[in-house]
C-alpha cells in the first residue's frame, strides 16, 4: 500500500502547461487572456473505443 506524499508549499514546483493552438504547441501562460479564458472554458472528453466489424452486411 502506497502512502500519500505531502509537501509544503514552499516545496511545491509550477507546473507549466502546454496546449497546441493553430497548429503548433505553446505554454498556456503566454497566451493572450481572451486565449487563456477559453482554455479554462475547454471540458474534456474521452473518446470510446471504435467496434470492429467485419465489413459484411
């Protein structure tokens, strides 16, 4: 059984995040604020996987 790791606060690191805009990645901080409202708007999702079938019917 694994036990939680605690930090303080002074020991915590930023995490830099990085999304891919127009084409090509970027760190969200060095978005414009209209860009970075829209990042926090985004809802995530995740994708099921396909059915395979037999190409018959």
């Amino acid at each position: 059984m694994q036990t939680a790791i605690e930090l303080k606060e002074e020991e915590r690191t930023r995490c830099e995040v990085w999304t891919r805009v127009m084409g090509y990645h970027r760190p969200v901080s060095a978005f414009n604020p209209g860009k970075q409202s829209e990042h926090t708007d985004r809802r995530c999702f995740e994708e099921s996987q396909a059915q395979l079938h037999s190409g018959q019917g």
